[in-house]
C-alpha cells in the first residue's frame, strides 16, 4: 500500500519542500485522463512490457489494468468489460482504446478488485502534490504504480494467499512495536541484511544471510513472539517486501537504460527516496511503524536471494514460502527449513 499518505511522507521526508497549495488546487479536476496522466501511464506500460519479464517473470506480459485516482474521479484503463459502476468516457480514449471512469469514494493506492481480475490503483501525480508539502516527480510515481501492478499481479496470481496476507493486518495492533529490546533485535536484522547486500563474495553473503537467520530466530524466542505474529511479519514481507524490490528493479532498469530525449528521466543511480530505504534498512529498521519496516526487510531479503539463488522466484507465488525460509534452505539445508514455521 505504497501511496498512502503515511508511506509518502516516509519515503519523501527529506525532500524539498512544496509551495502550499494555492487555488489552482481547488479547481474542479476534468472528467478525463490529463496528457501527462497519459504520458506516465504510457511510460508504465512501456517499462512493464521492456522490463517486467526480467524483473519477475511472467510480468512483461501479464494483463494488469490500472486506476488513476483524483478526489472527483477514478480513471480504469486496460480493462474492456469492466462492473456496471463504471462508464466509458466517450469524450476521450487512451492510446485509442476507451476507458472507463467513477465518481471517487476514498480510493486508495492498492491492488483492487474490478471483477474477474485485480487492478493496480494509485493517485495521480497532481491529486499526490496538491496533498501534501512535498513535490514528487513523475519517475516516483511510475515506478509507485508499477509497485501497485505488482499487488495485482500476486492476487491475480495467487488469490488465497493474496487475501491471507492481507488479512495479517488485523494482528498490527498486537504487534509489541515499542518494545525496546524487540527493536534493537530488528535494527541488528536490518543492519545484517544491509551488509549481506553489499558482500564482497557469495561467501560472505551466506555468511551474513545465517547470521539475520540467528538473530532473527532469537528476537521470536526472546519475545516469545505467537505463531499469528510471526505470519504477520512473513505475509507482510512476501506482500510488501516483493513489491518494493519490484519498485526498485524497475527504477534500476530504467536508469541503466535511459535514453537522451526520454521526457521522464530516470538515474544516474537510484534516486534518494530509494537510497532512502537502504539507510534506514541499515540504521533504523527498528524504528520503522507499522507495515513499513517488512518493506525494507522484505526487499533486502529479495535482493540477497538474487545474488544467491537467483532461481528463487519460481518459488516465491507457491503456498507458505516465505521469504526467510527460502534463505534457510540456502544458508541452512542441512536443518531442512523450507517453511521452518509450519504453523503460519
């Protein structure tokens, strides 16, 4: 759930910040897709369909439709027989196709269901800088929906697990957050994973990997944390986890293949709101509330798959795999922990 307005602040507090809202704000916003909604979804697109397959295959070619919200209207594109709640926007088309639009009831950035399939949702760049102090930029928000893409894929994927990952939410209030020993146990996982990343050798990796495993296993046993609490944790990073690594293999993707005249520009190097998650994956993983810090933990841990096994996707949409027991059965296959935790 990338682009709530908590998650925004998180991902952009160091940013500039913007002039206040001013009455062009207030202006009634058009029944119809603006060009540059248009020119960010067709980018989207294009990054999906250049890059989706090597970011997690089977992506680049799977239907996903996508939501473009503002406070009047959502905007349903790539969908061709969508609810009747929706109705086609005859005054205009989408790269020659129609689309669809509804009055907006509180929408949020998500994967959301329009009938037999899910569709990725987000707010459009002029809803998200006029709601907040800070401006962000049109490469934040394409690779934000591509986020959101990506919770529609895993449902579209994987519909039973889609839902009980979701469902762990109602185990966040139970979550022991404040407690301080449970929070240096997980700036000590973070700051582990952070060095894992960055290990001169596959070795070292391994290494690192086993001892986040330790370390990880030990803050469960101290806090004597419940079966539902650590599902909450494991759902949460294979949920959130998967799609912020997504969100930044896209951007990476893009910047090491940027062209000269592109409109949106995307690098050199990630930009600061993304390098953002690897400082405070180093040195405030603790720190982090509510669903944010499984983001981080769930991201590192696919980056490190990557470097150690980097076939770990095709077991990554399968039932009760997790993120950490794919790990254990690289660094640890002697214990045979494949779903170590067998009674999430």
């Amino acid at each position: 759930m990338l682009f709530t307005l908590t998650a925004l602040s998180y991902k952009i507090s160091t940013a500039q910040s913007a002039d206040k809202p001013g009455p062009s704000n207030l202006v009634q916003p058009a029944p119809v897709l603006s060009a540059a909604d248009k020119a960010e979804l067709t980018e989207a697109l294009r990054l999906k369909a250049e890059f989706g397959d090597r970011v997690w295959p089977g992506l680049g070619g799977s239907v996903i439709p996508i939501i473009l919200y503002n406070d009047s209207y959502e905007f349903l594109v790539g969908e061709e027989n969508p609810t009747d709640s929706w109705e086609v926007v005859k005054e205009d088309n989408f790269m020659g196709r129609p689309y669809y639009r509804r009055a907006a009831r509180n929408p949020q950035s998500f994967a959301v269901s329009i009938g037999t399939r899910w569709a990725g949702r987000i707010g459009t760049l002029d809803w998200m800088n006029s709601k907040g102090p800070f401006k962000i930029t049109a490469d934040f928000l394409i690779v934000g929906l591509l986020h959101e893409m990506f919770h529609a894929y895993q449902a579209n994927l994987a519909p039973a697990r889609f839902a009980r990952a979701t469902a762990v939410y109602a185990s966040e209030g139970r979550y022991p957050y404040k407690d301080s020993d449970f929070a240096s146990a997980w700036n000590s996982e973070g700051k582990t994973l952070a060095e894992a990343i960055r290990a001169k050798d596959d070795a070292e990796a391994g290494s690192l990997a086993q001892k986040f495993l330790h370390i990880r296993d030990a803050r469960r046993k101290q806090a004597t944390l419940s079966p539902d609490l650590v599902a909450y944790e494991v759902e949460l990073e294979w949920l959130e986890g998967l799609a912020e690594y997504v969100e930044i293999k896209f951007y990476e993707l893009a910047a090491s293949s940027a062209r000269e005249a592109a409109s949106i520009r995307y690098g050199p190097g990630l930009p600061f709101y993304l390098q953002g998650d690897f400082i405070r994956l180093e040195r405030q993983l603790g720190q982090q509330s509510g669903d944010l810090r499984f983001y981080l933990s769930g991201m590192a841990q696919a980056r490190l798959l990557d470097r150690l096994n980097p076939g770990w996707k095709a077991k990554a949409m399968q039932e009760k795999v997790y993120l950490e027991d794919l790990l254990r059965a690289i660094v640890e296959p002697e214990k045979n922990q494949l779903c170590l935790w067998s009674s999430r």
